[in-house]
C-alpha cells in the first residue's frame, strides 16, 4: 500500500466491515449507532460494521450512512477514508450545543462556517483557510427543511476536542467573544477535511443542549428526552435531503479542485 488511496480502500471497508462496492454516491455522517439502526429499520438494510469502529448501512437508492464516532480525529479519518469512494456528497448529522438565546433545544443549524478549535485540521490546511460547507449541498438541505415548514438557525460553529468545559468560565468567556452560534466537536475538521479530499460536504445540526448555563449542560435524561423528540425528524430530513439532491439539486460542483 503505497498511497493514500491504496490506504483508504484497504482500510474503508476494515473500519466498517462494508465492501467498497456497497457505498453509495451519498453519504450521511453521524456519531450514534442510533441513527444507523434507525437508517436500517425504515429500509430493511443490513447493517455492517457491529463490533468495529464504525458501523454503516447503504439502502436501495444508493444512500448510505455511516457512524463514525466522536469527535474531530474520527472526523478526519472517515473523510480520509471516503476518498476512496469519491462520494459526490456528504451531509454530516450532528448534534451541538447551543450558545445563544436564539438556539433553543430541537433547533436545527446549518453553519456557514465553523471555527477551527480542535486542531486536527492543521495537519491538513493552514489556520487562514476557513471551515466552510458546500454551498450548493446546504441550499438544497435548506430547501428541504423549508419545505416541511420547518425553521433553522444559520451562523458559526466553533469546533473544540475539548469535551468537558462547561464548568469552565474562562473557556465560555472566550466562546461569548467569539460570537459563535453553537459548538461542537467535529464540523470543522469535517469541512477542511472534505475540503482537502475534493469531497462536498455539509452539515445539519441539532441542538442537543444549552450548556451556557448550568441546567442546561446535558445529562441522560435530557438526552433521552432530545432522542425521543427530534432524533427521527433529523434523520428523515438528512435522507429526504441526500436522496433527492442528485436528480433535484443544483450541481454541487463547479469548477475542478
């Protein structure tokens, strides 16, 4: 194996247990074993990947979605790794924490951006190139959520490694000048990542949490409560969204990398 995509299409199918030819040109991210078992129970699919570090499934229409753990190095690796697919879009289903009174709890972000907090991505591109989506991807998972008469929040996801800060007032003092809408622990290297591979990428957000104040740092039973409200409608609008993009959407692309 002497390049990167010899690696890759080794190792993308040893890190979920799913032969190459079962990825689909669409592909959905998560962090929660959850999401797939749902993904694999609305479509009868199988489910590859139990035991390994992540698991994936790939439905009837091509779309296929993959867990891939938490936070912003497993991020890198599956957008590393997804180079050996070429996917023509990804949409990453993830869960933040709101930071501003605006972001209330089963409120949906599509960040415009987010800031590079965790560090991985300086192995890939200098601290100047921002963290962005693929415009053309978010338009259309926007379209989406519009279309069920639904509302979303836009603005900046700052992206940390850091996963227990909440009873720190010096790290929250430097969020609140930042400005940033929520956070999160993986979007950004997600983004610099897809950029670095040619991969169009995006990202749907479900606040989970209000973690600014003490009663609203997330807990079992809070997250228990998100699970049973939201978690359904988040996946049904990732699937709505990266199913129909390829026949309905704008081209992501339009120039060559």
């Amino acid at each position: 194996m002497e390049t990167k995509l010899d690696i890759a299409r080794n190792w993308l199918p040893r890190y979920t247990g799913m032969p190459l030819d079962r990825f689909g040109d669409y592909v959905l991210l998560t962090n929660f074993a959850d999401y797939v078992g749902r993904f694999a129970e609305r479509f009868g699919c199988d489910v590859y990947g139990q035991g390994r570090a992540m698991q994936a499934a790939t439905n009837d229409a091509g779309l296929t979605i993959i867990n891939f753990g938490i936070g912003s190095p497993n991020a890198a690796t599956i957008m590393d790794l997804l180079s050996a697919r070429a996917p023509e879009g990804v949409l990453f289903l993830g869960k933040c924490g709101g930071l501003k009174h605006s972001t209330e709890i089963g409120h949906f972000v599509l960040p415009i951006a987010a800031i590079r907090g965790e560090g991985t991505s300086d192995d890939y591109f200098p601290r100047e190139v921002p963290a962005l989506p693929s415009f053309k991807l978010h338009k259309f998972v926007s379209d989406k959520i519009v279309e069920r008469g639904l509302e979303y929040r836009t603005g900046v996801v700052y992206t940390t490694n850091r996963r227990v800060w909440e009873h720190d007032r010096k790290f929250m003092g430097r969020l609140k000048r930042m400005t940033a809408l929520a956070i999160d622990m993986e979007t950004a290297t997600l983004f610099i990542v897809g950029h670095h591979n040619s991969i169009a990428r995006g990202a749907l957000l479900l606040v989970s949490d209000v973690p600014t104040t003490p009663e609203g740092v997330k807990t079992e039973a809070s997250d228990r409560v998100v699970t049973e409200r939201y978690v359904q409608l988040h996946l049904e609008i990732g699937i709505d969204a990266m199913t129909r993009i390829g026949t309905q959407g704008e081209q992501i692309k339009h120039f060559t990398y």
